[in-house]
C-alpha cells in the first residue's frame, strides 16, 4: 500500500509516485494542514491518503527515549502483563503513573470527528482503550456517540475513568466479539504492534472486518538505521517494530484499507 501523503516537518507535504483507492473525507476549514493536503489530492485525482497524522496535536517530546533508565528483559517482562506496574508503577516498567489529562486527547479527538466528519451518535471502537481517556473525551466532545472500548488489560479496565466504565470491557484485538460493520470508526493507537506479526495481521483483519470504512491506527515504525536502534532501546511491550514500508506491506497482506500513523523515537 502506498503513501498517498506524508508530513514530513510542520506543514510541509510531498506527494507520493502513486494513488491508492478513492475515497473522500470531509475536513473543517480551520485544519489547515489536513486540508489544504486533501484539496491537492483531490484536484490531482488522487482520492484518498492512507497515511495521515491524526495524532499531531498529541503532546510528543523529543527527549523522551532519555526520560526512563536502562530497561532489561525482565522490565519488559512485567511490562508484558499490563497490570499495576506497568500503568502506575515504576517508569522503568510503563507509564510511570497512567492519568487523565485533558491537554492528551481533547483536541486529537477533535481531528479525528472532523477529518472523519462523524455524525453526532457515530459508533466508535477504541481497540486497546487502556483506562477510557480517549473514550472520555469523545464523550464530551459527542455526547450522544455511541463509545465502546476493549483492552486486554483487566488492570486498565477495572481502573478505568468511572464515567467510562459502563462501555469498557476487556477484550483481545485478535478476536473483536462484534458483528461486520458495527462502528464508524474503529480505532487502535499504540496497541497492535504488541502481538507477534500474525497475531497484528489478524487484528488488522478484525479492525477492517467490524468497521464501516473508517479506521486509524498508530504503531511503532521506524524509517532509519538510527530510528531503528533508538525504537529497540525504547520499547517495553511491542512484539512487531517494523520499517514503515514493512508496516505498508503488512496492511496490504492484510487487506487493511483504513488510516494510518507512525509512532517513532526521534
């Protein structure tokens, strides 16, 4: 599958040497970037584009790879088990502390409602919700979405924001317990890449199976010998880190036509 469009600093965009499947989203005059990105495509004819930051008014800094110590295999051994100590425990083992903060997901879900021009009760999935703070804030954002979270965490789940609770179970993104084209959007930030390969390609599959056309993901990728080494040192839980066209071809095999990001260590 090939990129369509790609940020690559601020506002810059480059177009790609070719065009995917057509498909057109609506977009608010305020998204500047995003818009004036998706114009270009439309008036070369080149529909839709795969590949698209929806996660840019997410908090990222730059220095993050030097905010936790030297990790070892046991780290992320009990990294694996996605209980207490890797969402509140030791920063060695996780999140070092996993709270609510609205500066996170307020204006994201913002975005993703106007570049996916959802109605006002759309049906939104979030594959590896953790403890609803994305949900949380769609609900605020659309009071009358219908929300609906899994995570394989019972941790998270059991923790989750009390508001939140009632539309969050736990679940395994390899096996989504909902019927074909159940939701509007289905999304799945920072959760795949944590299954060995054909376990992602088969929640990939579930991801495409149960939505309606709409889907955006973020996984671990790296683009770079040195991207490579920095992601390797990082990384607690993630059982498939590919290069980004290794990703691409994934998605292709897996017959994932939804969106997509990059999460990277710069």
């Amino acid at each position: 599958m090939s990129t369509l469009l790609r940020q690559q600093s601020g506002a810059q965009w480059t177009l790609p040497q070719q065009a995917g499947q057509p498909r057109t989203h609506a977009r608010r005059p305020d998204d500047h970037n995003l818009t004036a990105a998706i114009r270009v495509t439309q008036c070369l004819g080149l529909g839709h584009m795969p590949e698209v930051n929806l996660m840019e008014h997410y908090p990222k800094r730059k220095e993050r790879q030097t905010e936790r110590p030297v990790i070892t295999e046991a780290d992320k051994s009990l990294a694996k088990q996605f209980g207490r100590d890797y969402f509140d425990g030791l920063r060695r083992h996780g999140y070092g502390g996993y709270e609510y903060h609205p500066r996170f997901w307020t204006e994201t879900v913002r975005l993703m409602r106007d570049y996916y021009d959802l109605p006002g009760d759309a049906a939104i999935l979030d594959v590896g919700c953790a403890k609803g703070f994305m949900l949380y804030d769609f609900s605020l954002l659309m009071p009358n979405a219908r929300l609906t979270g899994i995570d394989i965490s019972e941790y998270a789940v059991a923790n989750a924001l009390e508001p939140m609770k009632p539309f969050i179970r736990t679940g395994n993104a390899v096996s989504l317990e909902f019927p074909d084209r159940s939701f509007d959007l289905v999304l799945a930030i920072n959760t795949i890449h944590n299954l060995p390969y054909e376990a992602c390609k088969r929640s990939l599959q579930e991801i495409q199976r149960v939505s309606r056309g709409k889907a955006f993901i973020m996984v671990d990728a790296y683009r770079s010998e040195l991207e490579h080494k920095a992601m390797l040192e990082w990384v607690l839980t993630a059982e498939t880190v590919l290069h980004a066209n290794e990703w691409r071809e994934l998605f292709a095999s897996a017959g994932y036509e939804g969106d997509y990001w990059w999460w990277t260590v710069e």
